[in-house]
C-alpha cells in the first residue's frame, strides 16, 4: 500500500460525504423531515424523548378509548333522560294551558249574565247508546243539580238534566232527537222551535213564519218562551235556509256553537229569572 496515496483517499472520502450527506439533506427537506433530523443532530436524547412520547400517548388513547366511549354512552342517557323530563313537564304546561282557558272562557261567560245563578260541573262520561245523546257530570242533588234544569258551556247551550243521582247527572244535549227548545234568531228576530237531528243528523229550527227574510249565518239563541231556559244564550248559526212559499212556514238548519266531543267543563244553571206568562194561562 502507497502511503503517498493515502491523504488523496481521504479527500475523496470526504468528498463523497459531503455529497451524501447534501443529497440525504435534499431529501430529508423535500419529505419535510429537515426539521426532525436537525433536531436529533442538536439533541438526540431529546429527539428519541419526544418520538417515546408519541408513541406512549398513542397508547395511551387506544387503552383509554373505551371508557372515553362508556362516559359518553352515560352522558347520552342523562341527556335523554333529562330531555324526556322536560317534554313530560311541557306536556303538563299545555294541559295547564288549556284548562286555563277554558275557565277564562266560562268566566267570561258567566260575567255576561251574572242574574243566572250556575254550578261549575266536570264532564265524567258520555252515553254511548246510540239512540241517546248525553254526557255525565259529576254534580248532582247535593249540589243543587235537579232534573230540567239547563246546562251550558263557555260557547253557547249544552241541554238540559235528564235524569240526577246525589252525586252525578245525565244532560240529554240539544242535538238529541228528543230535544226541543224555543229559540230566535239574532238578524230577523225569528221565533221558532230547534229540534235536534240525532245521531248524524242536524239541528233544525221549524215553525219559522214566511213574513222573516232569513240569512245564512244568522246567530241563534234561545228565546225564554216557555220558561224552561234563560233568554240569549247562543245555539249556533244558520248554515242553510229551507223556504218554501206554498208552505205555511219556513225552516232553516242550525250549526251548534259548542263541540260536544271536546266539552271538559260546563255550568249547571240553577236559577234564573223566568217569564211569568201564567195569567195568560186563564180564560175568560
């Protein structure tokens, strides 16, 4: 071997270091790994630290993974939990709501004739027999309720008591083919008798003379001939006029004003000032 060679070996040698470590640097900042070479160059225990950490904290959240995801299952039932709690107590707020309204509306009702003296019942039932329209309410004789007597509701005339026990009663409603009630009409003033449909049929006021010209939508009310109900308590209105002129009468069918199928509360009148036609009642 050629000592004389040796020290232009060793140039080479580092040439060629050189030129290796430029092209792993190129590379190493095209990859973008530049940053973490220089690194471990500065500081390699700090680099080897930091690349064990990494790796234990990657661990670290596969091993926690799944009591992360037991927590997360327990938060989502709590929150159901509480959002089922808060839907049942907006249910309870609607109903207080509604039944809110419906004593405002029965007040309001009895502030427009406060000469009628009335006791507040709750619906309980409704017959169910299909030649009987009625409803149960849970008044009876200890509370003043008697049979005859009219029952109404925040929107207009409910019937009349039918049959009373000491705690309860059956009102036959005006809808009933056996009901009729003296009524009149609020535009062209109109007397006349509304009998009741039955099941599926409609109210219809009769004996109505030809002379009124009567309109499609006139409010009816109940008249007091006859004593057995307050004047002016709403009905409902005229949907269709029947006017015949080679008839000695006309007729007209009535839409109640009250929703039988929905009634919760009604109010039982007890008295009232009733017409006094009993000296008529003699003949001369």
């Amino acid at each position: 071997m050629n000592m004389n060679d040796a020290p232009q070996r060793i140039r080479w040698g580092i040439v060629a270091f050189l030129i290796g470590l430029a092209i792993l640097l190129s590379i190493l900042d095209s990859t973008g790994r530049l940053e973490g070479a220089l690194n471990f160059v500065r500081d390699p225990l700090a680099a080897i630290l930091s690349w064990t950490t990494a790796r234990t904290d990657g661990l670290l959240d596969a091993l926690s993974g799944p009591r992360d995801l037991q927590e997360a299952r327990l938060e989502i039932e709590r929150l159901q939990a509480r959002i089922d709690a808060l839907e049942r107590e907006n249910e309870e707020l609607r109903e207080i709501q509604g039944e809110a309204q419906i004593l405002l509306d029965l007040f309001n009702r009895a502030r427009q004739s406060p000469e009628l003296t009335r006791v507040t019942a709750t619906v309980i039932g409704q017959n169910t027999t299909p030649g009987i329209r009625s409803i149960i309410i849970d008044k009876g004789q200890l509370d003043g309720v008697m049979v005859g007597m009219p029952v109404e509701a925040a929107r207009g005339l409910v019937g009349r008591v039918f049959r009373a026990t000491a705690n309860s009663a059956q009102v036959i409603l005006i809808t009933d083919s056996s009901s009729a009630i003296p009524a009149r009409l609020g535009t062209s003033r109109a007397a006349g008798i509304l009998r009741g449909g039955g099941l599926g049929g409609s109210m219809v006021l009769e004996w109505l003379d030809l002379q009124y010209q009567l309109e499609v939508g006139e409010v009816v009310a109940t008249s007091g001939l006859g004593g057995d109900f307050p004047q002016n308590i709403p009905i409902g209105r005229v949907t269709q006029v029947d006017r015949r002129e080679a008839e000695l009468f006309q007729r007209a069918i009535v839409q109640p004003a009250v929703d039988f199928d929905s009634l919760e509360i009604v109010f039982v009148i007890t008295s009232f000032q009733r017409l006094d036609i009993s000296v008529f009642s003699d003949v001369p």
